[in-house]
C-alpha cells in the first residue's frame, strides 16, 4: 500500500461503526519469545533447519526479543513465539523497529522480509522504520519465527512487538506522532525567523546559531516521528536526515555559546563544536560513499556527545552570572533538552527500559526561549516581530484548518455512499468477508437480500437525474427504517441494494423482503411540490446454510433469484430454493 493511501487509511480508521469496533480484539503484546545465537543451516530444499526445532534444548526464553545476552560478536540470531488469538478484523504485526534486517516465517512458510540477504546470511543496513506485517485469518497458535541479521551494537527487535488492527496501528502512529510534526514545524518556522534576521541584523553570529540549532532539531524531530514513513517510504533518506540533524545540534549551540563566552571556556567550546563539526561531515561523507552505514555512525557519536555535551553546560555554568537574563533563558532550555537527548541515548543504548522520550518538548522550550530572546533584543523592530508572529500563528492555524477540511472530507470517501448516506460497496465486501467466516465458523444463520428498483431509467430518463437521486434518497431512508439494528444495508452501486442479514433464517428474511416490497409500493415520493410516480423493487433472496455450503456464495445466488423476481413481472421478492429445479432466467432489465 502506498504510503498516501496509508496516511488516508488512518483518518478512515475513524469512521468505523461501533459494530466493527466491537468486534475487534485490543492490541496483544508478543510474549513466550525463545532464542538462539547463530544462523539456521539448510537442509535439501533450501529450508532453515531451526523452522521445524520444536524440541531442541537451543532455545531460551526472553522477556522481550533484544539482545540475548552473551552475544560476544554474534551478528546472527533467531527468535520464535507463538501468535496469541483475538478476534482482529484486519490483523497485523506491529513492530517498533527492528536491529537490522529480519525474515519472518509463519509455520514454517515465509511471512514477512526486511532488508536483502546474502548468501552467507548477511546484508546491509536498510533503515529503522516501523513495520506492519500482515497476517492470514488462521495465525492464532502458530509459530512465528525471526531471523535476524545485525552488525550494529543492538540485534533483534526494539521497541514495541504486538498483534493490532491495522487501522489501529496507523491512527496510533498520528497521534504519537502529531505532537512532535506541530512542534517540528514550528522550530522550522523559527529556524528561518532567525535566519533572516541574522541576514539583516547585527546579531549575525548568534541568530545564525540559533537558526541552524533549530533547523537541525527540527528536521532530527521530523525524520525521527513514525509519521514520516507515512509522508515518504524512504527509511535509509529519514536516517540520513535524523543523523543530519543529530550531528548538527552541538554545532549549533557550540556556536551561540562560543559568542557569549570568553577567554579560556570560549577557546575549549570552539575546540568541542569544531570537533562535532568534523565528525559531521566524516560521517556523512563516509555513509554516502558506502564506506559506512549510518547505522554505525550513531554510536561512535553517542560516545563523543556524552562527553562534550556536559562539558558544553560546565563551561557555559561557568560564566553563567556574566550572562545576561535571555541568555541565561537559552542555557536553561539548551540544559533541558540536552537532559532529554541523554536520557533517549540511554534508552536507545537499553541503558534504561523502551519509553518514548519527550524530546521534542526540550525542542519547544528552546524555540519558546528563543522566542523571548528575539522580542528582548529587538525591541526596536517589536512591531515587526509582532507581525511575523501572527504571521506564524496564522500559518498553525491554516494548517490545522486544513487538516480538519481534510477530515471532512475524508468522511465524503470513506465507508459511506455520499448520496444516501448507506454503506457503500467497499464496506460491503469487507462485512461479507468478516461475516461469511464467522458463519461457517459457527454454523449460524446468513442471509442476503439483493434488492433493485424496478424501471428506475425511465424516472432518470422521465424526470432528470436530479430527481432519481431523490427517489434514491428516499428509498435509504426506507431502507435503514425497514431492517434491524443487527442487518446492515448498503449500497452496491445506481438503483442496487444489499441486505446483510447475520442470524436470520431463511423465512425471516422472505418476510423482511416481502414487507419491503410492500412498504415500498405504498411508498409516496415528491420532489419539491411534484409529485412523482410509484416506485417499485424486486428483491432476491439466499441463506447460509440453507441455500449454500459456502457463505461467500450467498451474493451470487441472491442476484440470481433477484433476476427471477424480474423475470416474474417485478414487484415482488424471489428465493433461490425455487430456483433449484429451474433454468435461470435471462436477466431482465429495470
């Protein structure tokens, strides 16, 4: 699926009816992982070993399936559990990330492929996005097995590992991910604010700090959120980007605090930021030449920024009572979001248990603390800033206006016809589908009702398509009014109708057809002050089991007795049982 019709998919999400939402399990963590160190050897076909293991002493339990200890230089590791059941409407797996590239099987059988692997198990890095695995309806109780493959510091998966909806999985990732997109914006809004004034302002140095501090924090952010792989599928170019970023942020502040400092703390934070710089474009350079992965590049930077960034706050707490209020406000936002930094460094090191970590709130303060600083020094030109900051509220404002617009509209698209205002065809088959199987699994009543109203060319032909669309209208509304809270009718598509009619016998659903018919022969129709003509239908009836040993059967054999129904004068409803011992009729227009 592509990454724009995901991104629609997730405001979908939000118009399910509660009868679906009720029918799908909450999201189930994956326990009773087991591992083992090394790869799997082959046997004559090709196939792993370890995927028919079930009783070999090799495999250990593990609370969750990162870094089994004792890997001493082990780059290759397998993992199993089996998958949990649940009532899922469109279940998935749902994984954070994964340390590096994976191959998942599903009973023994391939499932899922992350990243390419060569002939001696190994492959290159391919990114850290999050994954949506897809499962067939019979994955309760079978073994899901994991090779892995990692020369990076972690191996295995990270994160979150779970069994969800999918539609659950993508409006999780929005609304993790809203905070930190609005927040990456408004940094990259600021970035340029700064930017600009340092083109015209006496301040060059320090806003030209403040302007790249905060465009490299905001694209980290941005790259870094789980929506960006909604935006572009591109893993390896948001890690460039979020490295970019990352390797930059020393930079910047070394810069702004270089100018505010003097004597012997400014020449030793010009020494730490040019050494961040160098590392910069080293690695960089070396990760676009193929030299190195970006993977690796993170770690060795780690390193470095645990050591410098508490030597950039002592030097600048050094000189902190010469400094003056605003900059003293930065210090203290910089302080926070460097606390932030460490702490997502500790966690992505499994320093300190999986937890996302705020870090774009440090990113806000320090945008908010800029802010300040630019009003401080700019007094002469408050009213000047005063616009741009509207400008800038307005612009949030635009945005969240035209999401909303988007919403809406998304509503116009979704599961609903937007002239009756019925199910439409898309959600039809996707009920079928859910009820079909619940039938034949638990041997319940399904009946399907076919419905088509009789001659309706001729009103569209007679009056205009105007008022066809208000007899359509019309007959919906009988329609929902007719059938129980329990059937679902939609639309299929011109003057076509279904009925999906769960529990009901085959006798309970001749009945609700045959008072249909009635009803809509009785039925009144104006349009404005014209009275129109009396609407007809004819209906074609089918159950499960009665009728079929296949539910999914149930539409074919409903349109078939709809088109005996034709056959038969119209106005009236047919069953397919008094199709059994008769040719089928031609199909008989209107």
């Amino acid at each position: 699926m592509r990454p724009l019709i995901l991104a629609v998919s997730v405001l979908l999400s939000l118009l399910l009816s509660e009868a679906l939402l009720a029918a799908t399990a909450p999201p189930r963590d994956l326990t009773g992982w087991e591992w083992r160190w090394g790869d799997s050897p082959r046997d004559a076909s090709g196939t792993p070993a370890w995927l028919d293991d079930a009783g070999s002493g090799e495999w250990r339990a593990i609370d969750f399936p990162s870094n089994p200890p004792g890997r001493a230089g082990q780059e290759h590791l397998w993992l199993r559990t089996v998958l949990p059941e649940g009532e899922w409407r469109d279940p998935v797996i749902y994984i954070y990330s994964i340390d590096l590239i994976a191959q998942f099987f599903l009973d023994g059988e391939p499932l899922y492929q992350y990243g390419e692997f060569d002939a001696e198990g190994r492959g290159r890095f391919a990114g850290w996005p999050w994954h949506m695995i897809e499962l067939p309806e019979d994955f309760a109780g079978k073994t899901l097995h994991v090779r892995i493959f990692s020369d990076y510091t972690d191996i295995g998966l990270w994160g979150e590992a779970r069994v969800m909806d999918r539609l659950d999985v993508l409006t999780m990732i929005v609304h993790r991910a809203w905070d930190d997109v609005v927040i990456s914006a408004f940094s990259l809004l600021l970035a340029l604010l700064a930017g600009s004034f340092a083109l015209i302002g006496a301040q060059r140095q320090s806003l030209g700090a403040v302007a790249l501090f905060s465009l490299a924090a905001s694209t980290m952010i941005l790259a870094e959120t789980q929506f960006s792989q909604l935006l572009l599928d591109r893993p390896l170019l948001w890690d460039s980007l979020a490295a970019a970023g990352y390797f930059t942020l020393p930079v910047g502040m070394g810069l702004l605090l270089t100018h505010w400092l003097s004597g012997t703390p400014q020449r030793l934070m010009g020494i730490l930021w040019r050494l961040h710089l160098a590392y910069l474009g080293a690695a960089l350079g070396l990760s676009q030449l193929g030299l190195v992965t970006v993977a690796n590049t993170f770690p060795p930077f780690d390193l470095m920024l645990s050591i410098t960034l508490p030597l950039m706050l002592a030097l600048a707490a050094w000189h902190l009572r010469r400094l003056e209020t605003e900059q003293r406000w930065i210090i203290g936002s910089f302080a926070l979001m460097a606390g932030l930094l460490m702490a997502d460094m500790a966690v992505a090191h499994g320093l300190l248990d999986w937890r996302k970590v705020p870090v774009s709130l440090g990113l806000l303060a320090f945008s908010l603390a800029i802010v300040g600083v630019s009003l401080w020094h700019y007094r002469r030109t408050q009213r000047q800033l005063s616009r741009l900051n509207r400008h800038l509220e307005e612009q949030v404002r635009e945005r969240t206006a035209k999401l909303d617009c988007l919403v809406r509209k998304l509503e116009g698209f979704s599961y609903e016809d937007p002239l009756t205002g019925l199910k439409n065809r898309r959600y039809f088959d996707e009920l079928m589908q859910h009820e079909a199987s619940r039938a034949d699994r638990e041997g319940a009543p399904l009946s399907l009702i076919m419905i088509d109203l009789d001659h309706f060319k001729q009103i569209n032909d007679q009056y205009g398509h105007e008022v066809g669309d208000s007899v359509l209208m019309a007959v919906a509304e009988l329609l929902q009014d007719h059938f129980r809270d329990a059937d679902v009718v939609c639309r299929m598509g011109g003057e076509e109708f279904v009925a999906l009619l769960p529990g009901a016998t085959t006798e309970r659903a001749e009945a609700r057809a045959g008072e249909l018919v009635e009803r809509v022969r009785r039925l009144t129709l104006h349009h404005g002050d014209q009275a129109l003509p009396t609407v007809t239908l004819s209906c074609g009836v089918a159950t499960y089991p009665c009728h079929s040993r296949e539910p999914i059967a149930l539409l074919g054999l409903a349109d078939k007795a709809l088109y005996q129904a034709k056959y038969q004068g119209r106005n009236r409803s047919a069953t397919w049982s008094s199709l059994a011992a008769e040719p089928l009729p031609p199909a008989a227009a209107g």
